[in-house]
C-alpha cells in the first residue's frame, strides 16, 4: 500500500484535461498497483472519490467508494468502483443543491448544483466496457470526479461563493442544519 500525495488548487495538472487510458496501458502491472494505490489514498485520506490528476496523473480514471467516515459522517455505503475513461452521456434536467469538498481543496465546503440522475459509460480496471446509472449521492461524486478529468474543480461550479467555507466552520454552523450532498 501506498499514499499518494495529492495535487493541491493552484497546482496546473488539475486544470488540464486529462488523457485516455489506453487498453495495453491498463493490462500494466504498474498501471494495475497504480489503481490501488489511489483506492489507498482515497480511503486512507477520507475521501469517497478520487481523480488521477489529484494524484498527479493526468489519466482518465477515477475511483469511488463511500461509508461514513471522519470528514463525511453522512456518506452512505457506496462499494468500492474504479472506472476508467468515463463518460456522462446523460444528465438529468432535475437539479440538487448540494455542499462539496475535495481532497485538493483542503478543508473547504461550498454547495454546488448538480444533476440527481445521470448515466455513464466507461470501462473496468481491465478496460472491460461498463455503464451504469447512477443518482443522488453517487451522482455527484461521479459529476465532481469526472468534471477533475476535465480540468474543473468544484468551486469553478459555485454559483454562490457565499457558501464557501472552512471545513470547522462548515461543521459549527452548516453541516447540523443541513444534510446535502458531498463529494471527493
């Protein structure tokens, strides 16, 4: 097991889009024990997703997993999925309003508008074809993980740079009244 360092805002590989992954790449050995090495970082730094430009990749992959934890007691229990060059072919016309973080952000919460449905098509650690549906809480780990692969963070999303705030803040005096949606 591995920790990756993660990219942090003003670093320029999380304004880059990032490359596909390409079939013999993913057959890799090291591009294999790369992918557990961010499921790794992702789970040892409370996260519920990571892109690999947070990790200094610029590669179309990210991983997702959620259970509650220290900075996301709310988490539902997501198991664990990798997917490689994801694609969002359909976002739903009903929006949601929600708080979001990001391991490259360091303790900051800001809401964000995201679809509550959307499907993506992708491919497996194995570069295996998949596509699911996904909505609510997934929805928006997916939107924000994906929008990383594009070079967009979620504060670029922000209508209402009101709400950006320390995480200390965010749990004194937002996170008891509401309950929203968070993701990365």
């Amino acid at each position: 097991m591995a920790i990756l360092n993660v990219a942090k805002l003003g670093n320029p590989i999380l304004r880059k889009r990032a490359k596909r992954v390409t079939l013999d790449e993913a057959l890799l050995p090291s591009f294999q024990h790369f992918l557990d090495d961010m499921v790794d970082t992702m789970q040892e730094l409370d996260g519920v997703g990571l892109a690999a430009p947070q990790v200094f990749s610029s590669k179309q992959i990210v991983v997702i997993g959620s259970e509650a934890n220290g900075r996301y007691p709310n988490a539902p229990n997501i198991s664990l999925l990798v997917m490689l060059n994801p694609t969002i072919t359909f976002y739903s016309e009903e929006t949601e309003e929600g708080w979001e973080g990001c391991l490259s952000l360091d303790n900051l919460r800001g809401k964000v508008t995201r679809s509550v449905k959307i499907h993506i098509n992708g491919f497996t650690r194995f570069m295996e074809p998949i596509s699911m549906d996904a909505e609510g809480f997934l929805a928006v780990v997916f939107q924000h993980e994906i929008d990383h692969l594009k070079g967009t963070l979620f504060v670029d999303r922000m209508k209402d740079f009101s709400t950006l705030c320390q995480l200390e803040e965010y749990n004194l005096y937002w996170a008891k009244r509401e309950v929203g949606a968070e993701a990365s």
